[in-house]
C-alpha cells in the first residue's frame, strides 16, 4: 500500500507547511507586540529658548510661551516621548486645567499638546507625530530580536533533526 509514497519528500512538506504556520504564529504575536510597544500616550519634547536655564526657570510660574521655542522655529527634530503610566494623572489634570489638549490617532495613540502653542503649532505638531509612526514601530521592532530567535530555531532544529534521522535510517539499508 506504501510502495508509492515518497515518504522523505512528504516529511519535507510536512515541515515546510508546519515552519510556515509557525513563522505566521510568532509574526503575528511580533506585530502584536509591537503594536502594543507603540499604542499609547505621547507628550511633545518642546525645545527651550536659547536665554532659559531650566535649572533657574524650573520653579517659577513663567507661561510655557516664555519657556519654549515654538515647534515651528525650533532648530532640532520634532521629538516624543511616551508617557509612563505612573505621569498620566498629571497630564489629564493639565488637559482639565486648559494648559494641554489632547489629540487621538487612528493607531490608538493619543498626544498631549500645550494649549498655548496655538492651534496652526499644535496641527502642525500633529502632523509630524503622525509622519513618525513608522519610525516608531520600526524602534519597536529593534526590541524583537529574542523573539526572532524564538521563531528561527524550533524549525531549524525539526530540520536538522530529519537530516539526523534520515541519516541513521540509511546506516541500517543493505548494501
């Protein structure tokens, strides 16, 4: 009943069928990883004018206009920072007092804007935030390498252990 099968050549599409549904598995829970790496809250890292020492100006009550650059005359790429959970209280206290608004993105990630900023900086902003998502998950993605691992080798080792089982089974053939 078995004299026509190819038993080797249906092992070796029995691997390459099982390594592509594991490939698809670990991608799939890589690209939820980063997703979640990515999706959050995000704050704008406003660039200080030139004459303000933030170790003096820390303390006092000067508006943000007086302390920073407006992002559009800032000489340094726009920069975000992801908000750590244990700050979120703050910012939405900043959001209820009027000094901060709040913009949503289609990704599920939120950015805090200083209101005095004016709306023209706060969409221009925006624009920018939303221009580095990609970059953002491609930052994620560095992150990923042990899982790249994980995904590598279980198929590389049922490879190598056909090879070694192939070759075992051809030291018992007559000759």
């Amino acid at each position: 009943m078995l004299q026509g099968v190819n038993v080797s050549r249906g092992a070796f599409r029995v691997w390459v069928v099982l390594t592509a549904l594991w490939l698809a598995l670990v991608g799939f829970l890589a690209w939820e990883g980063v997703s979640d790496a990515t999706r959050g809250r995000y704050q704008y890292a406003a660039e200080l004018k030139e004459d303000v020492k933030p170790w003096e100006e820390y303390d006092t009550k000067k508006p943000i206009s007086e302390l920073f650059k407006k992002p559009s005359e800032a000489k340094w790429p726009a920069s975000f920072s992801k908000i750590e959970y244990q700050y979120q209280a703050n910012f939405d206290a900043s959001v209820k007092d009027g000094s901060q608004t709040v913009v949503d993105f289609p990704n599920g990630t939120s950015l805090y804007l200083y209101t005095a900023f004016g709306k023209p900086e706060q969409e221009v902003v925006s624009r920018w935030f939303w221009e580095k998502r990609w970059q953002r998950r491609l930052d994620a993605m560095g992150g990923q390498g042990p899982l790249l691992a994980f995904a590598i080798v279980p198929p590389l080792l049922l490879l190598v252990l056909w090879f070694v089982c192939r070759w075992v089974i051809a030291g018992f053939r007559r000759v």
